[in-house]
C-alpha cells in the first residue's frame, strides 16, 4: 500500500504517525528539468518497543525506586508502572489485578 508520496527542496522529509507495521521507503532526486536519477530503497519496521532489559530496584526510606533499562537507549520510549501486594505468576493477568500508578 502506498502511504505518502512528497517531492521536496529538503534534504531530509519527515514521515509523521506512521502505524506498527513494514514499510519500504524509496527515493530518488530529480533535477531542475526533471530528469530522475536511479531510485534507492530500505526497508524498515514500526513496532512496539521492547521489554527493559533489566529493572533496577533502589531502597530507600519507606520507599523503593524502579528503574527499568532498555538494551538499546531510546529517548522516545515511555514506561508504565503497575502495582501488587500479592504476587503474580501470570503476566496476562497484571493489567486486571495490579494496580496503574
């Protein structure tokens, strides 16, 4: 499926809300006169991100500090914290029985 098309002055064109999915991105240059020039294509994938490697646990006083770390940094990556006394041994079930903080 086709999801943009652009022609540009720009050197660089920004692909706003793109959907989880892959997608191949080809361009080429055209001159002044309009003759194209050989296109070039990537692949690439939107997906979820994952998992945090490791989640650091900091005690304090009454408290504790988690802090979850990604194997590759990403600066656009979010985290959401979910909450039990009781333990969980199934991963489906945190969203129904933990509490979102």
């Amino acid at each position: 499926r086709l999801v943009s098309t652009a022609r540009t002055t720009e050197t660089t064109y920004r692909f706003r809300q793109l959907a989880l999915g892959n997608y191949r991105l080809t361009v080429r240059a055209v001159n002044a006169w309009g003759q194209q020039g050989d296109p070039a294509s990537v692949s690439f994938r939107i997906a979820a991100p994952a998992a945090p490697s490791r989640i650091e646990l900091t005690p304090g006083y009454f408290q504790i500090t988690a802090t979850p770390h990604l194997a590759v940094y990403d600066p656009t990556v979010q985290f959401e914290f979910w909450f039990s006394e009781k333990r969980i041994t199934d991963i489906r079930q945190v969203e129904t029985t933990a509490r979102y903080l």
